[in-house]
C-alpha cells in the first residue's frame, strides 16, 4: 500500500501539532516525551548525511522502516520506547524525508538502492546485526530488497500495512497520466517498474525467518480493498514461519492507531528470534491485544 500524499501532509502536520515536534522538521534532536532519550546523529552515505536515532539495548536489533515519503524519527516516534523495552531499535529518515539531506538527482533510483543506503547508514553507525526489520507502508519493498541482500543478517520481519508489487500497475492505471501516479519518496522519482521486477524475482522466498504481517481493519487507499487483502495475505507467504493479523481499530498508520499490536509483533519476533525457533501461535502472540489472527 502507497500512503497518498494527503495522508502524509495530515499526519506530519498532527505530529507537529501533538508533540511539538517529533524530529522531522528540524534539525536538532527531538525533544518530545516519546523520544526525548533517544540518540540521534548523522552518517554520510556519499556526500549527504542520513539521520538517524536508536534506543534501548539488547539484540537483535529491530530496524524501523518508514513509509512511503516520510521519515523513520516522525513515523515510529510513538512506539519506540515500547519496542526499546525488549531490544535495542533504531530507525533512520530516508535521503529528503525528516532530519535527512536531500540525495543528489539520481535517475533510475530504486528500493534497492534505498536499501544499500540503509546498509551505510548501519554499517557507518556502527549498528551491528542480527537484525530484525519493523517496515510500514512502501518501506516494506526497502525492507524486503534489504533482507534479500542480507539474509545471513536479517533474522525476522514485521510488516505493517506493507506495499505491495501487484499494486504498482494498478496505481498506474488509476492516476493514468497524471503525475500523482508517480512514486516519489523524498523529492526522488523511482523507478518503480525496476523495483517491483525485483522484488518479484529476488525478495519473494525467506525460509523459515520469522514474518508477521499486520494489516489494518480499515482501507484507507483508492484501490480495491480485495487487491489490498489478497496482497496483504500474500505476503505471509514469504515465509513458512508467519502470522497475518488485522489490527482491530486501525486505519493504515497502525503505529498509530494501535500501538499494543506494533509492539506485541515485534516482542514475539525478537522472542522467537534468541530462542532460535518458531513463532509462537497467533492466539498465544495476539490474545490479549486488539488484533484478530487472519493466518497462523
């Protein structure tokens, strides 16, 4: 799922509103309640630096990846004391979102070249694995290429409201010739024709890594809603040790609407992770929070 512009524009400007500034607009650390502990530095990736922040301690760490067209320290800023409570998490802006320099004009970027910035960004960081990556929305086609490239350091994965390939062409042909149909993620067009050819080619088989996919209950897109529950149940697919759940009460910002289930995911994950075995059962993982077991 793509978050529409619209969207974006409503929840940095709530942001801005509700936390007096949560990081995203500014080039200083946050100093908001949710995240007025957190780390917060740049690292160049080749001649313009990336922001990010980390908290808590413990491994594996869990890599948040934000959505389409906004930062990481704005986006999860409510759920990472929750997720730092386990593990250690960090999330960073993408190039042009958030605290994030703008990335020089780059013709024919991809995900995948999002990704090998996310991999300078912990490699320079000095954020070691294993990791476990936490994406939201588009960042779901960053996290998937990531993993792809490195499987013998990503160890699990929680999708929230994940993107999807089979939603490319579809999104084309609903904005037709417009340039709404584009996707640009911080002021970069993408080349989201590549993208979605390798992420059907490379990022569609993970083992037994432990996967939990989270969708909302509400639709908040202007596709189809089958499309968006046929694609969201595909993606538990990509593993043979995954759980869907729709979280009760949500829209498309989980993290957001029901916080409980973001960090009950990401609890079980890191949990199945240092035990080196299986996720538990949906009803064992989900019982007590508002989500209801789809698959697993």
């Amino acid at each position: 799922m793509r978050v529409r512009t619209v969207a974006v524009v409503l929840l940095a400007s709530a942001s801005i509103v509700v936390t007096s500034c949560t990081g995203a607009f500014s080039s200083s650390p946050s100093t908001s309640p949710s995240s007025a502990a957190l780390t917060f530095d740049k690292v160049d990736v080749g001649g313009y630096r990336l922001a990010y922040e980390c908290l808590g301690e413990g491994t594996p760490t869990i890599i948040a990846e934000a959505g389409y067209n906004t930062g990481g320290t704005t986006t999860f800023a409510g759920v990472l004391q929750d997720l730092a409570a386990t593990t250690r998490v960090c999330t960073y802006d993408r190039a042009g979102t958030g605290n994030s320099d703008a990335r020089p004009k780059t013709p024919g970027l991809t995900s995948e070249d999002q990704a090998d910035e996310l991999q300078t960004v912990l490699t320079t960081a000095g954020i070691q694995p294993p990791y476990v990556l936490l994406a939201h929305s588009y960042g779901g086609f960053v996290a998937r290429l990531f993993a792809a490239d490195h499987r013998d350091e990503v160890v699990g994965m929680i999708l929230i409201e994940s993107s999807h390939e089979d939603e490319i062409a579809p999104y084309r042909r609903y904005y037709g010739s417009s340039p709404d149909g584009d996707w640009v993620d911080g002021g970069s067009r993408l080349d989201i024709a590549a993208t979605g050819r390798a992420l059907q080619t490379r990022a569609r088989d993970f083992g037994a890594m432990p996967l939990i996919v989270i969708r909302a209950e509400r639709y908040d897109d202007v596709l189809s809603p089958a499309l968006w529950r046929r694609t969201q149940a595909d993606l538990a697919t990509l593993s043979s040790d995954s759980i869907e759940i729709e979280a009760l009460g949500s829209g498309h910002f989980v993290m957001d609407d029901n916080p409980p289930v973001v960090a009950t995911a990401s609890d079980a994950v890191v949990v199945a992770v240092r035990a080196g075995g299986a996720l538990a059962s949906c009803a064992e993982i989900f019982g007590a929070v508002g989500a209801r077991c789809l698959q697993g």
